[in-house]
C-alpha cells in the first residue's frame, strides 16, 4: 500500500493535538519518545513525532480525524508488550490509551464487562473476581499487557487449552475508524447470526484497521478448585514420553493448561531466580486444573497422574497450597525472560503447529540449535501446539540467529502451522505473511484499503510492501 505519512510533525498539527488532549497529555520531548522506542522483545528502536495520551473516544475520533486529513501515521499502543514490534511507530502519532483504563459495566446477571481498552488484565480480573467471574486468558504479561492491546493481538496465554483464546470473549466493540468516524459492531449477546462479523474482523489486527475505544467481553465463573503439578520426564526421550502422554490426556480431559519447559530453560529460570524453582530434567511438562467440585478435581489429578507414570513420568508433584502453586507459575512466568540473560539482543518466536507435529517442531528445532551453534530455549502451550522459542544472540551472531528462525518458520508452514499463535505480526513476522497466507493476503489488503484508504493506521505493519 502506498503511504504518504508526514513526519516530522509542524507545529501547528501539534498545537491542534495539544487543544484536543490538553498540554499534560501530550509529548515530543525526546526522553519520553524513546521511552516508546522499542517493544519488550524486538530488537528494532523507532521513534514516534509525539505521544498522546487521550481520555476518551472523542478525543480520540478528533485526533484520528485530524492525522487522516493530513496523512499522519497513528500507531495505538497498550503496554507495549507485544513482542514482534506491532506497538512502536517510525513517526507520526503515537496513541498510549493507559489513560482509558475504566470499567464501564460489569452486569453480573448476563455475566458481562464493557470496557476502556487501556484497564490492564489482572485489574480487570481483580473486579469481576469479587463477583465470582472470570475473564480466563492469563497471559504471562497479565500484570501489565491491557484489554485493547489482547484484542489488537488476539491474545491467548497459559489456559487457552480449556478456555480458548480473546476472540472467544469479545462481543462487541466500539471502533473510532481511519476516517475519524465512531462504529459500535455487536451486541452484548452470546450468538448472533446477523451479518458479517466485524467483530473479529477487528480482533487480531494489531492497530491496522482502527482504535479500539471499547470492549464487551463475556464472562465466565471463577473455578473454586484449582491444582497444578510439575511433571517430570527424565528420559532422553523426555519429549516424546510427555507429549505421548499429552496426547492421551488430551482424549479423556481439558486440563486448564498443559505447559512445557526445556532443560534449558529450567536451568535459566533457577541461575536467575536464584532457587530452585523448577526441577532440572529433560522435559518438565506444568498441568493445572480446575473444577467446581473437590472430588472432581481428585478424579482429575489421579487420571492425569496414571496416564503421566504410564509414559514414563518419574514424579509428579501437586502444590500443596497457593502459595506453591504461585511459585510454580512464577517460574513459568519467568521462562520467557530469562533465557535471554546472555545476550544483547533476542529472536523470540510464536509458532503454532497441528498439536501432532509438537515433537518433530521441537526436534527440528533441537537440531537447528547444534547445527549453528546457538543456545536456542524452548517453553510452549504444548497441548495447543503453541510453541516458544527464544534465540539470545551477540551483534556477531545475528546472520546465524536470523537464519536459524527462518529455518524453524519455514519449518512450521510445511508442517501445517501458522507464523505466530499470540503475539501477532508485528514488523518482525511480515516477511513470513505471503508464505502463510498466499493469495488471501491480497483479500486482506483489500480489507485495509476499504477501511484506512491512506494506510495511516499503524503503517507498515502485518503487510510486507506491494511489489511495484
Ligand atoms: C513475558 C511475556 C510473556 C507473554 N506471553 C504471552 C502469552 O502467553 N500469550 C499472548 O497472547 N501474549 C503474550 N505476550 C505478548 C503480549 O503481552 C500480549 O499479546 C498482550 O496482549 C499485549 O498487550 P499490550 O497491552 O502490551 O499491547 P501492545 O503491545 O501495546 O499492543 C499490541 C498490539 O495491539 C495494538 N493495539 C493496542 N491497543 C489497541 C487499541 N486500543 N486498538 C487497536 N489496536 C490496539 C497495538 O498497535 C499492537 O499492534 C507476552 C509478552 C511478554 C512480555
């Protein structure tokens, strides 16, 4: 798509965005623009013309109006915790909606929450859990990442293997669109087979078709019995024991989570907690599970403790209490950070792949390890066939770093999966878009151009530039 973007920035555009958000609310000053330079992972530095920090959806329909009839580029951003670069912005307008953090409506009835798309994950959780409900997503970044920004990704994180995924709980949306111009699409209602869905039109498309200004998600009771366990697979064939068993659980139960960690990982995650966290073998497989009823979760552990034993598991431990099984979750929660302590800079990759192929993924990417001499960690949603991988590399190793996450990307397609589960596009995955989608991809452009005929919505992102 062809984008004229204006940048830097007159002054007077940024007089008219000062009168729109009010002088506190806005800056260009250069500590606070390098400040949004980077997102948590990518290893990219792009600076934004100036940050706004709006108050609500007319501020924000003023100052889309404002960028469109100047060609000005707005990038929205959350936390900023995407991790392949989908909330930093080569210029233009940086749009921090932190400030849009309230809770418009909890309905406990319909068990249903509207809200501001800046209230950050866990708050949110911490409100509708004081009326037993429940928005179950967790992702590891649940402290900080924010509602808009898991629905510009169409986050998922460690119980996605029973309650899905973001798209599974929007149902509605407000969108201000590229023209300025405010929409509301759904209906605070569980089904509804009225015209096109617009509303996941919207989810997982990362800024590039409008501000999100407002969610309705639906919500579902808090379970009241929960255990985890840390499950051992020693063997050298570690990995193929436990997805086995992975595979035979999955048949007969939906455990809430089924993670895995490498010994890799295992072992950063005790170096840079400095204890113990998690035991050291050749494949560590996390199982949590939830019920209503103490019994059930008893049936639960039992099946899950035979099926494990029978594929060689040599220990299954549950937490005795919360506090242990917080820690347990705090050392995955960790995983993804520290195995990147010995480098200067990370490849993190999102792949997902049919839940049959987990192992020869895992494999392969074993081997791209040892052929190029690379320390590569790997920590999954193993049962949804969404697997982590972290590259930490120096400046000097970068070609090999690169190479090797194209390796384990073309990999992934030829195996039938997709280029990222969680994380989205991004700038780093956009080389991979046409090989993902062929000829749907010009379906998506189309898409683009219909709603943002300027491409001012986050520019340059999720589409790789047209071929002149
Ligand atoms: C340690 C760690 C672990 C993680 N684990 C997971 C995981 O398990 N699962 C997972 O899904 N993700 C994971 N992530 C990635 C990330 O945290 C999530 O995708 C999260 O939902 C992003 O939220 P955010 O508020 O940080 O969004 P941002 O990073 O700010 O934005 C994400 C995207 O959404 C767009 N966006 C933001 N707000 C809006 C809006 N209002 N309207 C339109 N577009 C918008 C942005 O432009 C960007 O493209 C992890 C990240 C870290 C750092």
């Amino acid at each position: 798509m062809d984008v004229i973007i204006l940048s830097p920035l007159e002054n007077v555009i940024i007089e008219k965005l000062a009168e729109i958000v009010g002088e506190q609310f806005i800056s260009t000053d250069d500590a606070d623009l390098v400040s949004y330079s980077s997102d948590f992972m990518i290893d990219v530095f792009l600076k934004p013309d100036v940050v706004i920090l709006p108050e609500n959806t007319p501020q924000i329909a003023a100052i889309v109006k404002l960028a469109n009839e100047n060609s000005i580029a707005i990038t929205p951003r959350g936390a900023g915790t995407a991790t392949h670069g989908g909330s930093i912005a080569q210029g233009g307008i940086l749009l921090d909606l932190t400030r849009m953090n309230k809770i418009k409506e909890l309905d406990p009835i319909s068990m249903i929450a509207t809200v501001e798309p800046g209230v950050v994950y866990e708050d949110l959780n911490r409100i509708t859990g004081k009326s037993g409900l429940w928005f179950p997503i967790e992702p590891p970044s649940g402290a900080v990442c924010t509602a808009g920004g898991m629905v510009g990704n169409n986050a998922s994180g460690l119980m996605a293997l029973k309650y899905g995924t973001t798209k599974d709980y929007v149902l509605a949306l407000e969108v201000v669109l590229a023209d300025g111009s405010i929409i509301k699409t759904g209906k605070s209602v569980l089904k509804s087979s009225s015209g096109y869905d617009l509303v996941h039109l919207f989810v997982g498309s990362e800024g590039t078709l409008g501000i999100i200004t407002e969610i309705t998600l639906r919500l579902i009771p808090k379970p009241m019995h929960l255990s985890t366990a840390f499950a051992s697979f020693p063997s050298l064939n570690g990995l193929n024991d436990a997805m086995n068993a992975i595979y035979e659980i999955r048949r007969v139960l939906t455990p809430a989570g089924i993670e895995l960690i490498d010994l890799q990982t295992q072992k950063a995650i005790n170096e840079v907690e400095k204890e113990k966290l998690v035991p050291e073998v050749e494949i560590l497989v996390i199982f949590e599970i939830h019920e209503f009823s103490a019994a059930g979760l008893e049936d639960q552990k039992d099946l899950i403790e035979g099926v494990a034993r029978k594929h060689n598991c040599n220990e299954i431990h549950w937490a005795k209490d919360d506090e242990e099984r917080d820690r347990m979750w705090k050392a995955r929660k960790a995983a993804t950070v520290v195995s990147v302590r010995s480098r200067t800079s990370t490849l993190l990759g999102d792949l997902i792949v049919p839940i049959k192929h987990v192992p020869a993924i895992i494999r392969f990417i074993q081997e791209v390890a040892r052929e190029k001499d690379l320390l590569i960690s790997i920590v999954g949603h193993a049962a949804d066939g969404n697997i982590h991988y972290l590259i930490p590399f120096n400046q000097n190793e970068s070609k090999k770093a690169f190479d090797a996450g194209d390796a384990i990307v073309y990999k992934t397609i030829e195996l039938g999966g997709s280029i990222t589960a969680e994380h989205g596009v991004g700038l780093e995955k956009i080389k991979y878009m046409e090989l993902e989608h062929g000829e749907s991809l010009s379906l998506m452009r189309a898409i683009k151009k219909i709603l943002d005929p300027k491409g001012i919505m986050n520019p340059g992102k999720i589409f790789p530039a047209e071929k002149q």
